[in-house]
C-alpha cells in the first residue's frame, strides 16, 4: 500500500507533463484534475461497460463482468463529479481496498506455505514489481489478485468450498481466471478432501460457462466471449519475434520491460518444477503458474507480458525463496524492480506501446 | 531454388487495401422520432452583459430579441448577454437554437460548466458556435454538445451551469446597428432503439465497433453498399464517425423507396466541426441522418474499411495457416504433454518419498532402532 503514493504521482506526473505522441492518449481525459490518468488504454472497455453495458463495443466480451459491476455499485458514492469521473474514483477507491485486503490474505497464505521471511520478501517484490501500476489504475488486475489470493487462503486453510467460491469470482474478474481451478483439481491427486476439492475446482471452471450464457442472453451467441478475445487485434510474442527488426526500430524501448519480467516470472517458476524440489502442497500451485505464464507468454500481447505476470503469486514466492538466502540478489531484484516500476508506470500513461 | 521460393510466404507491396468488414457490424439501431425535447424558452432569465449600455433587450412569446448599435471603434468590438442553463447533457446532448442575425454583423453562442465552484469554458474561438457570420435569415443551429465540449476541452462534461451569446463586428470607423433574435433555444435527446424492424426514425447507425489502425496502417476511406426506405422527399445525409472524428460523405435525396445506397466516405478531408445528432455506441460507425423527412428501415449488403498500407506484408492466409498450426501444436501437444509429465514426476516423486518414508522405520526396526 505504501508504494501505491508513488504509483499516483508518477501518473499524475505523466500525464501532466508528459506529451503525447500523437496518436494518444487513446481515450478522452475524464473531468477529474490530476487523477485522469488514471484511466488509459483498456480503462475505456471497463468504464463503458459499467454504465452502457456491453452492447457499447465490438470486442467488449474480451473483459470480464466483475470489476465493472463494482464499478456501477460504488459509483454513485461520488455525486459530486460526472458520471465518468466517479466511475473512475470508484474504480480508483475499490483498487486501493482490493489491494489491501491482497496484502493480508497473501501475507496469510505465503507465511504458512513458507513462513514469515518468504512473505514479507513477496509482499516487498509484489508492491515493486514492474507493472504493480495495473493495481492502481482503472484495471481489474487489483480486483482479481484480491480473489486469487482470498481463494488460496481458504484452500491453504481447509475451507476448501469458500476458496472455489472465491475462485469463481476471480474467473469472473479475467479471462485467465479458470486456469486458478488448476490447483484446486491437482490437489485431488495428492491431498485429502478430495470431493470438496473436486466441487471447488468444477466451481471455479463454471465461471467460463457462467459468462458465456451471460452473453449468450445478451447477443444470441454462446461463443461470443471467445470470439471476441480471438478477434481481438495484438501483437504476440511470435508476431515480436516474426518481425524483431521492426518492433526494436519502432520504440526507444519497445517491450524490454515485459520481456525483462517476464523472463524473469518465468524462470523462477519452471526452475523448481524441472528440478522437482517442490513439495507436493507447493506442486499445484506452481503447475497452475507455469500453465497461466506459458499461455500467456505464446497467446498473450506482448506489451502486457509483465501485467499477467502480476497476478501469479508463485512468481513472488519462488523469487522470495531464492533470495531468501541471497540478501544481494534480493536487493538487487527490488532495486532493478524499482527502476522499472517507475519507468513502466510513466511510460504507460502515454506510450504504453513502449514498455 | 523453388524449394525455398514455396516455403517464403507471398508478400504483398505497400498500397491500399480493401477490408470487408460486413460481418463484425452490430445490428442496426436508430434514433427514434421525435425527440424528447427540454426547452429553454424563458427568455427573461436572460441579461444584458454587465457595464454597457445602449443596447435593448426584448422578450416575446415568439423570442428574445436583442438590438442595438455597436459604436465606431479602431478594434473589434462585441456585446453580450447570457443567463444561467443547468441542463444535462447526458440526458440530453443535442443543443438545437433557432436565430436570426442581421448580415452586418457575427456572432457566437458559448457554453460553461461549473466544477467546485470554478467556471470552466466548453467553447473554443474554432468550435461550429463561434465566430459565425449573420445572415439576415433563421438559421438552425444544431450540435451534439458532448462532442463539441469533449473536442474543446479533452475531457467529457456532463452538464452546462451558463451560456452566452454574442454579437461581434470587426474595426470600423462606422457605427454599426445589429439585430439579433432567438426564437428557439432547446436540448434535444433522440433515445437509441433497436432498427431492426420498421420503423419512423430520425437517424441510423451501423456499428463497426473499435477500428484498429497502426502507424503502417491507415484507414483512407469506409464504403457502404445497401437499401434505405424513407419518406419520399427526405434528404439523406451519411457520416462516417471515428471517436471524436466526424467525415461527411454523400447526399441523398428520396424520390423513390427504397433508396440504393453506395456510400463512400473519404477521410482524407477535414473532420466536420459539429455533428448534429447522437455519437454512436460504438467508436466507429455509419451514421445516416435525415436533414427532412423520416427514415424506416436500412439493409446493409457491404461494409469495407480502405486502408493504406506503408510496410511491405507477407501474405495473411499463410500467416493465419501457420500461426492456425502453431496454435493447434501448442494448445493441444505441447502444453498438455508438458503439464502431464511434471504431473507424472511429482507423483512419482510423491510415491517414491512416501515409499522411503514407510521402508525407514522398518529398516530401522531391523537393526534394532526407531525414528
């Protein structure tokens, strides 16, 4: 929480100071002095679909229904600005709360899967890490971390029902959200209540049918969701690497952030699974990272690489264990981290295509 | 060297190139008609602008009329008068006003907003309300009001606290006698229905949702091919609306129903500085709107987006095909065979620690010990 001043001013900052290049901002300032910021890129997707619905755009059954729902609860708290501008301090108000109940239930579940040192590291690794900005501004990352971390808890803690429950909201919150029944199933194999985990897990996947008779209501097609995310214009990792050349040549810095944290998240998660030193409680949850990290590293945009690394707390937890006994790697990792936080936060106010 | 000619993919050179996007558009919708009208036709909550004199200000049932003579003077000189106007514009975004300017003189009509206590100006010297010349004859003046103040100011307001009005005369060592009338001055709001089925609208729209445009990729021209039904006589005019961009494209006039279209917008000109009727939904669409008469119902056959292309590109369908190929490999091989063999280690593993595990006490008993 204490990172997320600095998060704010280095918004506030780029967009203040910052010029535009042309072809930005990609969507109108809303009315909110310094704190418009705020809402760039894909905040316009859940803005619009908290007041209008989704019929307001093409690729709108892309995004997930739960952030914005929020969005449309909280919003009239703010009456004294439009419209626009109290969805955005909703937003804003609900990330800041979403965060800070992430914090105690990560602390939680990190300390009693490797003790107190480990989640106080991947607490410090979290709050720096290079896209941390996505759990300020109008995205549903801070919402679906907050579900995520909830949902491993209760699984750590034998309240296996509450965790799918809250798994189910968390696949309401992003499109990779399901994936999180990856632990919930695995641990059928290797644990015991293995028909709680069972339902939980089958509870967790239901969010993907859930949303797509959600939208089949809405439009007469069940496959709308999917089609729309396949539809959806981006430039993955082999488009990157189908044309280097250009992609290095067309940015002063195109992509090194996510590719630096990415590359990073990776390896810290696929090491211990090839050495196969995990212990079968930690084995589910670093299967389910390796399985969300390798989708989205060969499907995922590559400007947003570093934002679904994010969201994966093994990546922490294997980066805070490995430094556990390694202060100068440590210290390192959270001042390189640092470096780029603050960096990918100005650059994504108006020159996201850069980071 | 055919064998590495057939494994290069086609390339194809810079230039346009035709999109068909006929089937990513939404269904139809339209305005519906008439509109829900707030009228603003108190005219003596309007005022002379404060420390001029000479000049008078008449109210009528037919109007507010404001006349006088602007003095000689060796600079531009102007007079005002405004009142107050709370109106919302999300309710209703469309300003509609009735006046009659005499030929001798310009005017404009500018809008505020007030945030904290602070008056924000919505208009800008360039906007469609500024600067605009009389010419003796009632001219409609209709502007969708959330564009307008979005292009002025970069930010969405959503509501309106005064308005001015002003008249305006460049030097001149003559004194100028001007009159000025409003006979209407309301907000509009035409509610967006479903067009699907026959209908008595206003205008309508065809959703292209968000158009994708990189900097080696730029949308030239949109073209429309379909019917339109309409009242005979009604004056067709279509728009092309990208965000905050508006493009007029073609007139068309019904002199019988329906009426084939073939519409092509090029965005090449300048955008329209004023758009009279609602934005769309979606970020980009057609728009037909009628200037007279009443809409009923559009069929859409085609829809293309024309770009123009900067970068040589390989040909899509072998990049579809293969990337179709990779997707497949990588889905359905790679990523299942990856997730079953750690799966398998760790059970393995698992098995092999718990085997250990059971074999040790019995090891140990062997030789006389226990853990």
């Amino acid at each position: 929480m204490a990172s997320r001043p600095l998060v704010l001013f280095l918004i506030a900052a780029g967009t203040v100071f910052g010029n535009s290049t042309g072809t930005f901002p990609p969507i109108g300032d809303v009315n909110l002095p310094v704190l418009y910021g705020l809402a760039r890129w894909d905040s316009s997707y859940y803005l619009g679909i908290a007041t209008g619905g989704y019929a307001v755009f093409q690729h709108g059954f892309s995004f997930r229904p739960l952030f914005p729902l929020i969005m449309r609860i909280l919003y009239p708290l703010f009456p004294f600005v439009d419209v626009k501008s109290a969805e955005v301090l909703a937003g804003f108000s609900w990330n800041l709360v979403a965060l800070g109940g992430t914090a105690v239930y990560l602390e939680r579940s990190t300390r009693q899967l490797f003790g107190p040192g480990v989640a106080n590291r991947a607490l410090l690794l979290l709050a720096v890490f290079p896209s941390s900005f996505f759990f300020t501004v109008i995205y549903s990352e801070a919402t679906y971390i907050l579900f995520i971390s909830a949902a491993l808890y209760y699984l750590e803690t034998r309240r296996v029902l509450v965790a799918g429950g809250l798994g189910f909201l968390a696949g309401l919150s992003r499109p990779e959200g399901f994936l999180v029944a990856i632990p919930f199933l695995v641990k059928v194999f290797f644990e015991d209540q293995k028909v709680r985990k069972l339902i939980a897990g089958l509870t967790v996947l239901a969010s993907v049918p859930a949303f797509a008779v959600y939208a089949y209501t809405r439009t007469g097609n069940i496959l709308a969701p999917f089609q729309s995310e396949a539809s959806a214009s981006k430039c993955t990792i082999l488009c990157f690497f189908n044309n280097p050349v250009y992609e290095v040549a067309t940015g002063v810095l195109p992509y090194t952030i996510n590719l630096v944290a990415i590359v990073l998240a990776v390896i810290f998660v696929v090491r211990p699974l090839v050495r196969g030193t995990l212990s079968t409680k930690l084995f589910p949850y670093y299967l389910w990272a390796f399985v969300v990290l390798a989708v989205v590293f060969y499907s995922g945009e590559v400007l947003s690489l570093a934002r679904f690394a994010l969201v994966v707390p093994p990546v922490f937890w294997g980066q805070a264990e490995y430094s556990s006994t390694r202060p100068r790697f440590f210290h390192g990792l959270l001042i390189g981290y640092s470096i780029m936080l603050c960096l990918a936060t100005i650059l994504w106010v108006n020159w996201y295509p850069m980071l | 060297m055919p064998v590495l000619g057939i494994s290069l993919p086609s390339v194809t050179l810079p230039g346009m190139r035709a999109m068909d996007v006929t089937s990513l558009r939404t269904p139809t919708y339209a305005e519906s008609n008439p509109a829900r009208i707030l009228a603003e036709n108190n005219w003596t909550l309007w005022n002379l602008g404060a420390g001029q004199g000479g000049f008078t200000l008449n109210y009528s049932e037919s109007g507010l009329s404001l006349s006088g003579s602007l003095p000689p003077s060796s600079e531009p000189s102007a007079f005002s008068i405004s009142r107050r106007l709370s109106v919302n514009l999300t309710e209703y975004p469309v300003m509609y006003m009735l006046v009659d300017v005499t030929p001798s003189a310009g005017y404009g009509i500018r809008f505020y907003s007030s945030r904290l206590g602070l008056e924000t100006p919505l208009w800008s010297e360039s906007d469609a309300l500024n600067h605009r010349s009389g010419t003796g004859q009632s001219e409609n003046i209709q502007v969708n009001m959330l564009r307008l103040t979005e292009l002025n100011t970069g930010r969405i307001y959503d509501s309106t606290s005064s308005v001015t009005v002003y008249v305006e005369r460049g030097a001149s060592s003559e004194s100028t006698p001007f009159s000025l009338q409003i006979k209407k001055f309301e907000f509009l709001d035409f509610p967006l229905v479903s067009a699907s089925m026959l209908g008595s609208y206003h205008a309508l729209y065809v959703g292209l949702g968000q158009i994708q445009q990189t900097p080696s990729l730029s949308l030239r021209s949109v073209q429309l091919q379909g019917r339109v039904n309409a009242s005979i006589g009604t004056l067709i005019v279509a728009y092309f609306i990208n965000g905050l961009f508006v493009y007029q494209g073609p007139v068309y006039s019904s002199t019988k129903t329906p009426v084939d279209l073939s519409i092509s917008i090029a965005l090449t000109s300048q955008s329209a500085k004023s758009f009279s009727d609602n934005l769309p939904r979606e970020s980009a669409a057609i728009v037909l709107v009628t200037a007279s008469g009443v809409l009923s119902q559009l069929t859409v056959e085609h829809v293309s987006l024309n770009y123009y292309s900067k970068v040589v590109e390989t040909s899509p369908t072998t990049a579809k095909s293969r990337n179709g190929l990779l997707n497949d490999a990588f889905f359905f091989v790679v990523l299942p065979a990856s997730v079953l063999i750690l799966l398998y280690s760790q059970l393995k593993r698992t098995r092999a620690r718990r085997t250990s595990s059971d074999s040790a006490p019995q090891t140990n008993a062997r030789h006389g010990s226990t853990v």
